[in-house]
C-alpha cells in the first residue's frame, strides 16, 4: 500500500527554523515531499509554480499533481525501506535545471540509512542558489521533546511505544523490550532501528529484510553526532510542538 501522508505543518516548522515567513518569492524544492504538504499547511506563501517536489512514493506524486497542477513533481525510482523497496539502490538525483533558494527534507532521513543520507545531502547541497539553504530534519533518541507533564519519555521510548501501538491497531502484537532497548542505546552515538525491534547500534549493517518483512526503518542520532557529521550546519532544536531537529547547511 502506497504511503500517502496526511501531516502538515511542514512549512511552519521550516519557516520557524529559517527565519523566513515569506517563501513567495523562493525557488524551493520538497524532497521527499509526499502529497505536498508543504503547500497544504495553512501558513505556506510558497508560490505553487516555484514549487518542485521529489518523491519515493509513485503515487504520492500522482496525488500531489492532481491538486496542484502548476508545481512540479517528480518521481524518484531509488530503492527506500519499507516506501519503495523495489527502487534502485543509490540511483543518482534527477537532473533539474533549476538550483533552488530552499531545500527541506523533513523525516527523510530519519528512514533512511546514513550512507544514504551523505549521498543525497552532497546532491542536494550542489542544487542550492548562492545564497542558499539546505534544511533537514532528524530524531536525537536521547532527547526529551516535551515536559514530563505531557509525555515523560525520550524520543526513543516516544518511537517504541508508537510501533506498539501502530501493531495494536492493525490486530497485531508486538512483544518490544521498550526498556532493555532503551537501556541498549544509553550511551550510542547513533543507531538504527528496523520494525520497531532490531536494535543496530552505529552500524547500518543491518541483516536483509524481504519487501514483505519492511515495516518500518528509523535512524537516530544524536545531536553532537549529527554535528561532527556536519560541522558546517546550524543544528536547531524542535519547534512547532515537533519532536525532530533541524540541521542548516547554508551555500
């Protein structure tokens, strides 16, 4: 079943960490867009037309194009867990001829593998405009994302509990270890973690899942990790009532 997400307030979320309300006027490219959500938020003063959207999933983009028909969408056929498991592996970006004063990705690479995430940083970095800024999002699992009055966990225990309850509602159970996996991870750097039980702490090594075995692939760093990955970038907490980071490569 084709991914289609429902969530906005993705542009709310990037124009706080930008500092930039008005996009009007700004070339931005979506990666990893799905429908567009990015121009379904309520706040968003993208110009439709100033719009491009790239996408693992086929038919988020068929979707995405029926509603907005003056943006631009395209169709990336590399392989992603769980999203596009038949695509081809490390497939090169598509050419475009437009370089782009925005670039956002949010929770993109949070399910992708790190490997994945340099290539496709170094692509996206050389679409930037002088000027530029490249805006993408991920999970540190040590973190608390909000007051222990609301949710008294880290974003770890947020992620587990969340796979427990996503398994419940499809009629399945899931027997997690929420707390020997969290006690796993205490001290990693960066981890990942494939169906909400297979815990790969700083590898990617991870054993081969069959396209019907592939639930769900989260990769998690932390944040001085992700600043030795980056050392140029900006890293930003969470905003707009979010739980991921923002990391800021500026051209």
């Amino acid at each position: 079943m084709a991914f289609l997400s429902s969530k906005t307030g993705q542009f709310t979320y990037f124009s706080l960490q930008l500092s930039e309300s008005d996009w009007s006027r700004k070339y931005v490219l979506d990666f990893g867009g799905n429908i567009g959500n990015m121009l379904r938020d309520p706040s968003s003063t993208i110009d439709e037309e100033r719009y491009w959207c790239i996408d693992v999933v086929e038919e988020s983009i068929k979707s995405g194009k029926a509603a907005f028909p003056k943006a631009h969408w395209i169709f990336y056929h590399r392989y992603c867990f769980f999203f596009n498991p038949h695509g081809a592996p490390r497939l090169k970006l598509p050419e475009l001829d437009q370089q782009f004063d925005y670039i956002v990705a949010y929770s993109v690479f949070t399910n992708t593998s790190r490997a994945d995430m340099f290539d496709l940083v170094y692509q996206l970095r050389n679409r930037l405009s002088a000027g530029g800024a490249l805006a993408f999002t991920f999970i540190d699992p040590h973190y608390r994302s909000w007051l222990p009055s609301r949710y008294d966990g880290n974003n770890l225990r947020w992620r587990l509990e969340r796979e427990i309850f996503l398994e419940k509602e499809k009629g399945n159970t899931l027997a997690i270890d929420v707390d020997g996996l969290i006690e796993r991870a205490h001290d990693a750097t960066w981890f990942v973690l494939v169906n909400g039980e297979d815990l790969y702490l700083e590898s990617e090594a991870t054993k081969t899942y069959e396209p019907e075995q592939q639930r769900t692939y989260h990769t998690f760093y932390s944040v001085a990790y992700m600043q030795s990955l980056f050392p140029e970038a900006t890293i930003l907490p969470p905003v707009n009532d979010e739980m991921q980071h923002c990391c800021v490569i500026r051209n």
